[in-house]
C-alpha cells in the first residue's frame, strides 16, 4: 500500500495536468494509431466472521484491508489498410484478501495469485490483426480503448495472433464483464464454469479466427496453457497441453429499437494440460489412509471440457443479463476458478433514471457448485490451487454483490461495492461473509 499511494499522485498529477490544459482526446488519435491509459484502485475489507475450521487455503476469519493496483497503456496502430497491431504494458500489484484463497468466486477480478505485492510491469496483450471484408457495408468507430477512430467493414474474417485475454473475444457481455468498471466478482467478469486458459494473470498466447457477417458472429481460439495449475507460464503440446475454445453470437436479437433488443453467445470449450483426476487421487490415497493430493496424480494429455452461454438484454435505462456454464469435473481445474457449475443473473439500472447519466448501479446473484468428483476430492480434505479448507460440509457458494458507480469527473470513477458470501469455498461450516469495497477507475 506504501508504494501504491505514491503512485497513485504521479497519476492524479498528470491527470489534473492535462485537465489544466486542456488536452483533447481527439490529439492522441488518428486514422492511424490510438493512445489510451486507465489505472485502477480496489482496497477491500470483510468483517470478521465464525468458521468451525479453516486450512491451508482458507479464507481468514480476520485480516486487514487488502489493496489491488493496476495501471494499463493501452496502444493500438493500423499500419495498412485492414490490418493492426495491439500493444498493451501493464503494471500490477497488492493483495487480494487472504492472498486471493477461500472463495471460487473471489471477490476482486483485478487482484491476481502472485506473491509479491510490489506492482511490477508486463506485457499484457501484444498481438497482430488482419481482417478480410466480407462486404462493402461500413460503420463509423469512434476512439476509443484498444479502438481507431474509422471507418470500416462492418462485415469481415478477423485472423489475430500473439498474446491476449481470451475474454477479450469470447464470453463477453455489455453488462457483466470488466471488473474495473462493472461488477467487482471473478465468477461475474464470465462463466466461471469455463476453465479458460490463462497464466496467472489472465493472458495466454495463441491464434483467434473470426467471422462476423451482419448479426452474427463465430469464433474459435487455439491457444497455450499453463505449465502448472494456475501457473505463471505457458506452453504449448498438440493433444496434451492446449485449449480450444468455439462460440456462436447473434446480436440485436428481438430488436425493438437502438435501445432495446438483446445479445446471446452460445460457448464450447476443451483443455488439455498436465492435469490430475480427482477419482484417482482419492483412489490412491485410500490405499495407505493418506489425504488425496491432487498433483500426485497428474498427466498430459488429460482433458476438461464444457459449455457456457450468457444473454444480455436491454431494456433503455434497465438492463438485465444470465449466465450458464458446466464443465465435466473429472480432472482438476486449471486456469480459472475452482466452479464445476455456475449461475448468475442481474440488473443494471442507468443514471438516467436519477439525472446522473454517467452514473450506474447494478446488483447481482451467484450460485456456484462443484462436480462429485471434485466435491469428494475437498471433503477428504483434499486441496486445490484456490480452495480447500481441510474438510467440507457441502453447500453451493452463493453471493450477492452490489456496486454504485459514481462518475466524478470526465475521467474519474468511483464505485462503492457490497459482497455477501455464503459457504464460502462451498462449505456451510464457514460464513457468511460481509464484504465491501471501494474502486477508484482513472480513464482518458
């Protein structure tokens, strides 16, 4: 925290800078390139609550307020016609609360399993886009994050390759899906069922095609996995170690107006990695009355595979989104978050509605479940990379979260935030926890 507050000024500074004079976002874009930066502050507390047990990674019945950084550039050129290169350094740092352990649906998407605190820069996105036309029909696109100010096909084959978030393309929503300015949750940022590849920080490497032709869109994405469970680095093995993701968008469906209409995808996914099976691991432990240990068990070429679908539906000022998702839960998770089965749903009311146009506030539900296998696996007292609190009375998580997001000035957000959890880590000893939260979200 002592190295964020500082950081935090030099950005203010600067934002305040260019406030003073004046600097109009029109000068740092072209026909050719777009600059654009965002910083993000989340500090988050829960009160102290019972728990009949707590393990290795469980969430701590009482700790201090846990702070996440993040700054991004976000920098993006078009070096002929139809084609793009998207560069994006990022620096992240601070402490998810209990060193981001003991809820599957953890409660800060900007906080990331890493041990040092300090923020530290990185490559978040660098990849390459060529896009074909598929027809003469155009659209203006406004400047905007990781978007040139054009005008260009409408209608189109995109072929990108390099380092991205898969979220970036897949499992997106208007509604539910940034934490930094929409809601807070990991199982709300996407279907938590989807084990999506990722190193530690959200990012993968790998090659996305894509068709969009009028209302529809498909796409596909072949990319690295992560050498370990939720592990820094990645690799790349054909039929072992590799994720594989398809997906069907129709947009503007039952379309009344501009404003009112809705947006559905439709998910299929398989990884495969170096993955252990919970069956075996329980297998093998019973042998000598040990405790099943996951890692033990591992193999390449052992897969995880399932669905998701989420709908976003406007309705003007309201705006009301559902999401499904279900893997096979046999192997254990590997990139995401420990959820076999997820249910969420919510709404979003605009400022609007109150005279505060560039305001929101936006409430929403969470079931999430575990497949048997997984669920014997923790009640054995077995552990995964996010979850395990040496036993388990099984009960689904569920939680509710609620966020206000407060436009201070063109560019400054603030957005107060309740989270309340029950059975955490899926079990009905421990909880319910109260958690709230503040963002400060920076923008030009």
């Amino acid at each position: 925290m002592k190295k964020i507050v500082p950081t935090l000024a030099i950005f203010l500074i600067i934002q305040s800078l260019s406030a003073q004079t004046n600097i109009d976002s029109t000068l740092l874009s072209s026909k050719k390139w777009s600059v654009h930066w965002q910083a993000t502050i989340i500090p988050q507390y829960h009160f102290n609550f019972n728990a009949a047990y707590s393990g290795d990674n469980s969430l701590q019945t009482s700790e201090p307020t846990r702070t996440s950084f993040s700054t991004t550039l976000f920098l993006k050129y078009k070096p002929f016609k139809n084609a793009y290169i998207l560069f994006n350094p990022e620096a992240a740092g601070g402490k998810g609360l209990s060193k981001t352990l003991g809820i599957a649906g953890f409660s800060n998407g900007e906080v990331y399993r890493v041990g040092d605190p300090t923020p530290k820069p990185f490559i978040g996105r660098l990849y390459w886009e060529q896009r074909i036309p598929l027809s003469n029909k155009m659209e203006k696109v406004d400047d905007d994050i990781n978007q040139i100010a054009e005008t260009t096909h409408k209608d189109y084959i995109s072929v990108i390759a390099g380092k991205f978030s898969l979220t970036d393309f897949f499992d997106d929503s208007q509604i539910s899906h940034d934490p930094r300015t929409q809601f807070f949750n990991w199982a709300l940022m996407g279907n938590g069922g989807w084990d999506y590849p990722a190193n530690t920080r959200g990012y993968t490497m790998g090659v996305v095609l894509q068709a969009l032709y009028k209302d529809l869109a498909a796409r596909t994405a072949l990319t690295t996995v992560p050498i370990e469970a939720n592990g820094p680095e990645l690799q790349f093995k054909w039929g072992k170690a590799m994720g594989f993701v398809l997906e069907l968008e129709k947009t503007h469906l039952f379309q009344k107006n501009e404003r009112q209409f809705s947006t559905v995808h439709i998910g299929y996914y398989i990884n495969y990695a170096n993955m252990g099976n919970y069956q075996q691991s329980i297998a093998n432990a019973s042998l000598f009355g040990a405790t099943p240990n996951i890692q033990s068990t591992r193999q390449y070429g052992r897969s995880k595979w399932g669905f998701y679908a989420n709908a976003d539906n406007n309705f003007g000022p309201l705006h009301f989104f559902i999401k499904a998702s279900i893997n096979d839960g046999k192997n254990e998770t590997w990139a995401f978050t420990e959820i076999d089965k997820s249910f969420t749903t919510g709404f979003q009311w605009d400022g609007e509605l109150w005279r505060r146009s560039q305001d929101k506030f936006a409430i929403a539900y969470i079931n999430n479940n575990l497949s048997n296998n997984h669920k014997s696996y923790l009640e054995k007292g077995g552990y995964g990379f996010l979850i395990g609190d040496g036993t388990l009375n099984y009960g689904a998580e569920q939680i509710i979260e609620a966020y206000y997001s407060m436009h201070v000035t063109k560019q400054i957000f603030l957005s107060p935030d309740y989270q309340f959890v029950i059975n955490p880590a899926y079990n009905k000893d421990r909880g319910p926890v109260h958690i709230i939260g503040c963002r400060l979200h920076i923008e030009f």
